[in-house]
C-alpha cells in the first residue's frame, strides 16, 4: 500500500466552522506598516492567508490547523489569535 500525500493526509482532516466568531483578526494597519504579511503568507502551511495587491492580508479561517506558527512571524500586534470556541475548528484524523 503506498504511503498518503500530506495533502491527502490533511483532506483527512475535519473542520467544524465557526460561522459566528473567526479566531484570527488582522490588525491591516500594523501588517501595512511593518511589510509583514508577506511572512505570514509564506508560513502558512495551510494557505489561510493571501496577500492583496495593497499589503493588506485576507484570511480564511475555516482551513486553520491552529498550530500558531502565523503568530510567530507576524509583527507584535499584526495578528489577535486564539483557539476556536469549543466544538469548532480542526479535529485531526491524521497524525
């Protein structure tokens, strides 16, 4: 039996969507400011966020694997993160 892709292995996973509260918030003035949106893009491993032709970030919560790795590269302040509310976000069903 051949070994799953990662991405075959993330399709695995499931997520349960927030519709009500998203857990990441862009502070789009600090991102502007410090150029660091581009860092953030580039961490992601699950493309949650894209950079506009503006500097500005979009997020799309709903893909988040919560791993925080975003909050890491991201200015002090670009980034207002926490974990979904119980019940939503990523249930893993792959290691």
């Amino acid at each position: 039996m051949k070994p799953l892709s990662v991405p075959e292995r993330l399709a695995r996973n499931r997520f349960e969507l927030d519709e009500e509260e998203s857990h990441i918030e862009v502070n789009q003035e600090v991102v502007k400011a410090t150029g660091c949106g581009r860092a953030i893009v580039a961490c992601c491993s699950a493309h949650v966020y894209t950079e506009e032709a503006d500097g500005s970030l979009s997020v799309e919560y709903a893909a988040c694997l919560e791993c925080g790795t975003c909050l890491a590269v991201a200015a002090p302040g670009a980034l207002k993160w926490h974990y979904p509310r119980g019940g939503f976000g990523i249930q893993f069903r792959e290691g």
